[in-house]
C-alpha cells in the first residue's frame, strides 16, 4: 500500500478512537483531523470541498431553521397537552401517544430536536398526575429513533445517503422505510405497555385535573405559528414533489427556512441562526474531509472489494453484513461517521459489479438509524434525553437503558431483516 | 439575449434593489434571490454551489473564530490605554496613536471586529481627557477602511479577489497594496489633525489622570491570551507562506481556528462559533448564487465585452474606469455585492484578450475598499460605529460624516490612480 | 420564612402542599394588564435551564396552577412581586 494511503488511514483511525474517546469535543477533532488531511497533501482544499456534501449541510441548517422558529410558538405544548386530554388522562394511553407523537415528529424533525421540545411538556404532564416520568422518556427516546428511520430528513444516516444516492427521493425512502418503521413501532406499543405497567398508576382526581386544562393557553404567539405551519407545510409538500421539481432536497429546505424568515422578519433571523447546532454542522465538515482522504486514496474501494469477496458478491449476504454491522456499530459509536465511510464503500461496491444496490442502501440505514436504540450512547437524542433526566433528579443509568433497549433494538433489526429479505432479495 | 439570461437579471435586479432599499434585512434578500435563481433553474443546485466561493467563506470563519476568542482577552483594551500614556495623554497624540492601531488591527482582522473592540476604549478614554469622542471615531472609522486595504485578509473585497484569483498570494496583496495604503494614511495624519485641531483640547490635570491609570489587570486570562497570540501568529505566518506550502488561503485561517480551539479547550467554542456572523456569511452564500445565474447565462461576460468596447481595449481607461467606478458604487451601496458582480466580470475581461489583468484586480480592490469610506453608509464598520455612538449619546450625522469622509475618499481614489498607473501602466 | 400579602381585588392566590412542592392555584379578578405580567413570570421559569423548577398549567377562565419545586419557592414568590402580582414580601421567623 502506498505511503499515501497508509498516512490517510492512520490519520483517520486516531482521529476516530480520539472522537470514541470523548477526551475533547467531537467537532475540533473531526475539524482538526480534517485540516491535518489537506495539511499534509492527502487531498488538496479543492478536492476535500467536493467531497463536503454540502447537500446534506444546506438541509441540515434550513431544517434547524424552520425548527427552532416553530418551537417558539408553543406549538408542540399544544399538540403534547391536547393529546393528553383526548388520552382521557390515563397514564398508559398518554405514554402511547407522546410516544407516537414523538415518532411523527422525529420522522420530519431532527431527533434531537423533537426530544428537546417533548421532555419538559412530559416533566409537567407526569408532575401532575405523580407518575414516574422516565417510562415517558425512554419510550421517547426509543420513539424518536424509530420515526427518524422513517423518512429521508428524519435522521442524520439518512440525509447523507439521500444526499449522496440522487435516485433515492423522498418518495422512495417512504415507501421503503415507512412500512418497517411503522411495524417495529406497532410491535413495540405492548412491549413497553408490559414493561412499564406497574409504574403507570395515577388517581382519577389527578386525571380529571390533566382534563381540566386549557391547552389554547400554551400557544405563546398565534400569528407567529400560522406563519410557520404554512413554511412547514410548503417545505413537507416541497420534499414529497422535489423530485418532479428537479430541485435537491437542500434547496427545498433553505427555500422553506428562508420564505419563512421573510414572513417574520429579520429579528428572528439572528435568533434562528444561533439556534442552528453549527457544532453539528462542522462536524459533519470535518468528517467529510476525513473520509474524503480515504476515498482519495482508494482505501475505500479496497475495503469494498474486501467486502465483496467475503461476502462473494452475494447480495443477501451483503445486506445482512451492512444491516448488523450497522446496528451494533450504531449502538455504541456515533452512527454519522460510520455512516459517512460506508457511504463510498457501498458506492464502490457498485462499481465492482454488485447491481443491486438498494437492500444495501436500506440496510445501512435500518441498521444505523435503529442501531442507536442499543446503548444510551448509541444516538445523540439518547444522550440528551439522558442529560435533561438526570439535571431533573431522574438519572437514567447506563444499565437500566440498555436492559430495556438492547432487547427492543435487537427485535427490530431481526424485524428489519425478515423485511429487507422478503421485499428484496427473493 | 435568451429567456433564461432575461429572467436572471431581472431576479438580479429585484434582489439588488429590495438590497439598497434597506427594507428587508440584506441577507434574507440575498439568499431568497439565489434560491430563486436554483427554483426557476437557471442553475441547478450542483452548479450553484459549485460557484460558491467556500475559501472565502472558510478564511471569514476561521478568522472570526480566532478574533472573537482574543478579544475575550482584554488586549485590546490593554494596548489602547499603552498608547494612551505612551502619548503622555496628549489628545491630539492619542488620536493618530488610536487611528494607526486600528489601521494595522483592519489589516489582519476583519474591520467591524476592530472597531467594535476600539470604540469602547476610545469611549472611555475621552471621557477621562473630556473631549469629543467624535474626531477619534471618524478617524478611526477612516483608518479601518484604509488599514483593511492592506492585506488579502483587511476586508471582504479583498478576501473574494483573492480567493478567485490564485495567483494573487497573500504576500502579492502586500507588496502591492500595502505601499499605496502606508502613502494614504501618512498623508491622512496632518488632514485629521488641521481637521480636528480646534475639538481636541483638554488640560494638563486630566493628561496627568490618563497617565496614572494601571494597565495592569486589563488582561483578563493571560494564558489564554499566551495561546491567541502564539495561534494567530501562526495563522500570519502560515498566511505569508501559503503559496509556497500550495495551501489556499481558507485551510490557514480554519487551521488556526481549530488549533486555537484545540488548545483552549472546549467551552469556548460553542461561544466562539456562534460569534461568527452567520448572517453575513449566508449574505455571501445568497450573493455567490445570485451573481452564478448571471455567470452562467452569459450576462456578465456580454458586460464584459461592453466595458471592453467602451474602454477600447485600453488597460489605463479600463483601470480608472474599474477604480473610479467601484469607488462611486462602493461609497454608496454594499461594496460586497459589487465585488462579488465585478469578479466574474474581470476573468471575461481576461478570456476576451485584455492580457495584463493585474492592475485592473488592485484597482478594484483599492476603489470598493477605499471608497467604503465616502459615506456613512459605504462600509458595514462606518455603521456599526455610528450605532455604537449613538447608543452613548453621540449621534454621528450623514452630512456630518460626509463633510470629513468624502474629501478624504476622494484625495485616497486620487493618491491610488497616481500610484496604479505610475506602478503598472506607465 | 418568606410570607406575602397580594390584593384580592385583582388577584386570588392560596397555597397547598403537593407531595413537597408548593402547589399555587392562582386565579384573576382583573385580568388586564396583570395576566400578562403573570405570562411573563411563566415565560421566565419555561425559558430558563431547569425544566421542572416551576410547571404551569392553565385551565378554563384564565386560572393557573403553578407546581412549585420546594427550592424554588423564594425565586417565584420574588417574580410575583417583580411583577407586582403580589404587593408585600417579608422575611418571618
């Protein structure tokens, strides 16, 4: 292997144990590793800002946008307080439609995001009716990461592979991942209702107290919301027709983001930009740049052709290999680097011959998106629901998530298989 | 002229007006324009990122970041009060000492960042000497713009030429603009003081009060001060060697941005990233997009070929043309529009047979930065100081700005036609 | 302790236990401009770090139960006031 390709990998692997580590922040290294890259002539500064698939960051930022404008509205409090009431106060109906809810919007929000605006609206449902609020959140945790599957702006796995496979709409990522998303879900609604029974007693006084509450009170600004269902809206309708439109997925979502800081004028705009995680964003950069060295030096289509003859071009074999892998990885990693080297390696892998290249897309993104459920450091959503908890006195251990999530994650990738096999490989 | 060609100007032309009207904030304009010019596909979202200047975005981001950390430091206040008793509290002394600062400070740092880090010393110093804080902040209003001159990294016109331009290095910047801006701020020195003279008398007492004050303690963390210095050393000297090392310019200022980040640990870099002025980075972004429709449907090079006509081909007329021309649009609207429309312009110029386009890059640089200076509203730092000043209590007037800022444009425009064609055309 | 005293012409206020917290049922008899100000206080607990420092529920007619954590109770007692929704505070042994 020549000196080039050997820089590339050893600059990339202590880069990634340093990012497992968690010893310093994700984004400087990532950004670092990235600059030592170019620095040392592995890619010069041209060939990495083609690699930076700025696709995926311009829909990242138009989506945090249009999110972080919306939450100010009192919007989701509404909805949460609105569906406890129709939940007729009932604690175990209630834990069924947070979690649904959380579900629907994870698959059209980001995962982090939805979990910030769900946890305190259940700290004070759960106050009031005395229960234990962490069945809540760990369903909600595990809620978020299953609806995230379900659509291609749902999860971060799944924007960079939309984003780097252009024949991969937003239509197909429904049609294809929705069903399964939707049937691990349905299997999960009794499992947790087993689980958490005996947590979920309240008194019927405190449940007609959740039924005498206003939920029109919670909305804190009306106009403000109008304005922002309509960019929503419009941006949702943009992604379902952006193929018809010939327009990528990023030019939908800053064109929503942005229609939307017309309507409301600038003052929200510097407010909306701080909003936006850009901690995230250069993350994303500096990975990019990373993968794009090995790339560059073709370790990545060696590693291809690796896999390929361990798995002798057999594509049952191959998404059973992406699927797994991916989970487990996905349960105790970040999931957005593995993703971002998978992405060429299955890229490569078409190029040497394997035609059918969609079970493997699938599968990385079953894999990675329901391999975060695992361990409560498997997906960034875990680990601040975790965090709120905790800050709150209701500590979510290390153990006591993965006692409950280890088994349901594993469940839904044997689900993920019998699916991917039976819709594409017989 | 095609249809295509057509519609992207008038997108053009409706963003730029909605732009100098003020109406709505520059960068919802800017980049509602772009997404426009990708929606009506007059570019597709490829091409339009592809035109996406990313060094000059990266090299404004990298240096924000390591700015806004240093300034956390107190050195600046720490040099200002120096000056100060180095000036034995001399007004008329303080006054040239505050405006040759902020000069050579414009020349590494972006100029709002240098006056929003010299306005308030310069606040508190001259309320201490009790005169009017306003010959100081004209001067250093000037001297900012002058300063910024000086290097690929003063100001944005000259990041943007730099950046499309690879064979003006960093030190091309100096060698050849440096000269002109030393003779222009020298010749400035008596101007402000025969300007001035009468505003800036104060008594021996409060000269002796400046001199007692303690620089001592004004630097709040000097370790970290220790690491700002040593990194944007570093980035200085990385800026000088760029070429030789074949690193574009963006690589140096992000290096810098992420070692200083790596050093200084973690916490400052939430605060530091959202320092950076995202608004005028999606300014950018909106802008590059904008100017790309008309790039790609031919536009610009159709002007350039018309200004090739009027000019006769000739490089003295199209020099002074290019100067004065930006100088008069600069003093007005936003130079970096102007610039971001020029550039493409001057490469047509290029491939249409002008050969020698060297004096034609310096004289747009030199008009669209020295011409910031004609009018209140000519540059973002004029602006920002003003606003500073009238939060204090000291409104600076447009008339009453105009009355020092335009004589002292013009005898700059002047002073850099006699050194363009003296340098290069003679 | 720290006691108030609000007026009921424009405002009700009683106090009860809740497993620890302090449980406040607020209700107006003038609304305008005190509701608001009574928003403000809400939008000052919802919008700082600690999500279960003070939970606020709203029912028909514009009344209000506040569940109060027991270490917060001070810091909300001083927002009524700020917002001059209650009229005296006083330090009793």
């Amino acid at each position: 292997m020549e000196s080039q390709a050997i820089a590339a990998i050893a600059i990339f692997l202590v880069i990634y144990a340093l990012i497992i580590s968690e010893k310093i922040h994700r984004t400087i290294i990532a950004m670092v590793g990235g600059i030592i890259m170019v620095a040392v002539g592995i890619v010069d500064q041209e060939a990495a800002l083609h690699h930076i698939d700025f696709n995926t960051l311009g829909l990242l930022i138009g989506m945090m946008i249009i999110v972080s404008v919306t939450a100010e509205t009192g919007l989701f409090k509404y909805i949460a307080v609105w569906a406890a009431k129709k939940a007729k106060g009932s604690p175990v109906n209630i834990l069924i439609v947070l979690m649904l809810i959380t579900a629907i919007g994870s698959a059209f929000l980001d995962n982090v995001t939805t979990i910030l605006l769900m946890v305190p609206v259940t700290f004070s449902i759960t106050r009031q009716l005395k229960v234990s609020p962490l069945p809540y959140i760990m369903t909600q945790i595990i809620a978020s990461n299953v609806g995230g599957t379900a659509t291609l702006i749902g999860d971060p796995p799944n924007i960079m592979i939309g984003s780097a496979v252009s024949e991969l709409t937003f239509m197909a990522f429904i049609n294809n991942l929705a069903p399964i998303a939707a049937i691990v879900l349905i299997v999960y609604i009794p499992l947790f209702i087993l689980i958490f029974r005996k947590q979920l007693k309240t008194t019927p006084e405190l449940r007609s107290s959740i039924m005498r509450m206003d939920e029109r009170e919670l909305i804190t600004d009306r106009k403000l919301m109008y304005k922002s269902l309509t960019a929503l809206g419009l941006t949702i309708i943009g992604f379902f027709l952006h193929q018809a439109l010939h327009l990528e997925s990023a030019t939908v979502a800053l064109a929503g983001a942005f229609l939307l800081l017309v309507l409301t004028g600038e003052h929200t705009m510097e407010e909306a930009f701080r909003k936006v995680e850009w901690t995230t964003i250069f993350f994303f950069v500096g990975l990019f740049v990373l993968v794009a060295g090995l790339v560059e030096t073709d370790v990545i289509a060696k590693l291809a052709a690796q896999a390929i003859e361990w798995t002798g071009g057999n594509v049952t074999a191959a998404s059973m290999l992406i699927l797994w892998m991916s989970a487990i990885a996905s349960a105790f990693l970040d999931n957005i680097p593995f993703v971002a080297t998978m992405i060429p390696m299955i890229q490569e892998m078409g190029n040497m011959g394997i035609d059918n290249l969609e079970p493997l897309w699938w599968s990385l993104a079953l894999g990675a998106c329901l391999g975060g459920n695992g361990t409560l450091i498997g997906a960034s959503a875990n680990l601040i629901a975790a965090g709120m908890a905790g800050k709150e006195g209701h500590p979510i251990s290390f153990v006591k998530f993965m006692k409950v999530a280890f088994p349901l994650m594993l469940l839904s990738i044997v689900l993920s298989s019998a699916y991917i096999y039976l819709r594409y490989l017989i | 002229m095609s249809h295509q060609a057509l519609l992207a100007i008038a997108i053009f032309l409706f963003a730029y007006g909605f732009i100098i009207s003020e109406k709505i904030h520059r960068t919802i304009l800017a980049m509602i324009g772009g997404l426009l010019m990708v929606a009506c596909g007059i570019v597709d979202q490829e091409t339009a990122i592809h035109h996406i200047d990313f060094n000059t975005l990266g090299l404004l981001i990298g240096m924000m970041i390591i700015v806004s950390i240093t300034a956390d430091t107190g050195l600046f206040r720490y040099v200002a009060i120096k000056a100060a008793k180095r000036a034995q509290g001399s007004p008329v002394r303080i006054m040239i000492s505050l405006a040759v600062i902020t000069a050579i400070a414009s020349a590494f740092l972006d100029n709002v960042t240098t006056v929003l880090l010299i306005v308030p010393v310069t606040f508190s110093i001259t309320r201490q000497l009790g005169v009017s804080p306003f010959p100081f902040l004209i001067s250093q209003i000037v001297a900012s713009n002058v300063g910024g001159t000086a290097t690929l990294i003063g100001d944005p016109p000259n990041i943007m030429i730099g950046s499309a331009v690879k064979e003006l290095t960093f030190m091309a910047f100096i060698t050849n603009l440096a000269p002109i801006v030393v003779i222009v701020m020298a010749s400035y020195i008596p101007l402000f003081v025969f300007m001035f003279r009468k505003q800036l008398q104060t008594s021996e007492e409060r000269k002796r009060s400046i001199m007692e004050l303690n620089v001592n303690g004004l630097i709040t963390d000097s370790r970290l001060l220790v690491k700002c210095l040593s990194v944007l050393a570093v980035t200085i000297i990385g800026f000088f060697l760029h070429q030789a090392f074949h690193f574009e310019s963006a690589t140096v200022a992000l290096a810098g941005a992420f070692i200083l980040l790596l050093i200084s640990g973690e916490h400052q870099m939430e605060h530091a990233i959202s320092k950076v002025e995202w608004t005028t980075i999606f300014f950018f972004i909106g802008l590059f997009v904008l100017v790309s429709g008309l790039v790609e449907t031919g536009v610009i090079a159709d002007l350039a070929a018309r200004a090739i006509d009027l000019t006769g081909g000739d490089p003295v007329a199209a020099s002074m043309l290019i100067m004065w021309m930006s100088a008069i649009a600069s003093a007005f609207v936003d130079n970096i529009p102007f610039v971001a429309t020029m550039i493409p312009m001057i490469q047509e110029m290029g491939s249409m047979g002008v050969a020698n386009l060297e004096p034609l890059w310096w004289s747009l640089a030199l008009g669209a930065c020295l011409g910031g200076n004609g009018t209140l509203i000519g540059a973002s730092a004029n602006l920002i100081t003003a606003g500073l000043a009238a939060k204090e209590g000291h409104p600076i007037r447009f008339l009453q700005y105009l009355k020092y800022g335009l004589p002292l444009m013009l005898v700059s425009v002047a002073l850099s036609s006699i050194y363009v064609y003296l340098r290069y055309l003679a | 302790m720290l006691t108030y005293a609000f007026n009921p012409d424009i405002i009700y206020i009683t106090e009860s236990n809740n497993d620890g917290d302090v449980e406040f049922f607020i209700r107006f008899v003038v609304e305008a401009p005190h509701l608001e100000k009574f928003k403000e206080v809400q939008h000052y607990f919802e919008d700082n770090e600690v999500y279960t420092d003070a939970l606020f529920y709203a029912y028909e007619n514009h009344e209000y139960r506040v569940i109060v954590r027991s270490d917060y109770y001070v810091e909300f007692v001083l927002q009524l006031m700020k917002h001059r929704l209650v009229e005296q505070v006083q330090w009793k042994e």
